[in-house]
C-alpha cells in the first residue's frame, strides 16, 4: 500500500472520532495533492460506511469505502470502493467500475455537512452523487 493511500484511506477497524480539524502535517500533505485531510477523509468515509447498510448495502452485495480524494482546482473527488457478494465471496467486479469519480465536490466542505462538536452528515449532492454511482456499479455486476 502507498505512503498516499495509507495516509487518506481507512484501515479496517479504525475511527477517527469523527473529527473535521487537520494538525498542520495533515494540512501540508493535503495541499501537495489531496484536498482532505487524512481526518476529514476518515471522517467521510465513516459517514458513507454508515449510511450504506440503509442504503446501497441492502441488497445482494455489500460495499467496503477505502479511500477518498479530492482535488480541488479539478472539483472531482474520487471515492475506491470494493463490491463483496453477501455469501462471503468476492465478486468479479472489473477495476474500472472499483471506484466513483463524482464532479462538483472541491472537499470536505462540499461532502460533509455540520460539525464535530454536534453531528455531521453527507451534503445532500454528494448523497446523491454517490447513489448514482453506486447503483452504476450494482448495475454493472455480471
């Protein structure tokens, strides 16, 4: 795994406690490519791995979000996923349907909505964004 995934993706089994402020490191690191913070990419994510199972997730495959970014003068953000069947099985998924690339998104502020300190959700557009995506993939399966 690269230093970059590694550092803007989600390990399995970690949170970040839902927080939307970076250490000037994390700062730094996302103005030389990402536009989120490792914090603020964690925090998305978790948001979107929490909204799936209501969602996306309820039928025969499943959906694990690895990694998210975004780059800010291309207003793009790129989200890798993973499909898993529901037995437990690794679809055929083909590696260009393993990610969604939605337009329109700059970063955080335009993916996720309230604060820290109180609750935070996805910005209705990114919702619908990601829906469209994902129904895209689901659409795609063999």
């Amino acid at each position: 795994m690269d230093a970059q995934v590694a550092a803007y993706g989600r390990e399995e089994g970690t949170s970040s406690g839902l927080g939307t402020e970076g250490s000037p490191n994390e700062i730094g690191a996302a103005l030389g490519g990402n536009a989120l913070t490792p914090a603020q990419a964690r925090t998305a994510l978790e948001l979107i791995d929490s909204i799936c199972p209501d969602t996306w997730c309820s039928g025969d495959y499943d959906f694990r979000f690895q990694h998210l970014a975004c780059d800010r003068a291309a207003a793009t953000c790129s989200l890798t996923l993973q499909v898993f069947s529901r037995d437990g099985e690794e679809s055929a998924v083909p590696s260009d349907v393993g990610s969604c690339e939605t337009s329109g998104f700059e970063g955080f502020g335009s993916l996720v909505e309230g604060s820290a300190e109180s609750y935070q959700f996805l910005t209705e557009s990114y919702y619908a964004a990601l829906t469209e995506c994902t129904t895209r993939i689901l659409n795609e399966l063999p």
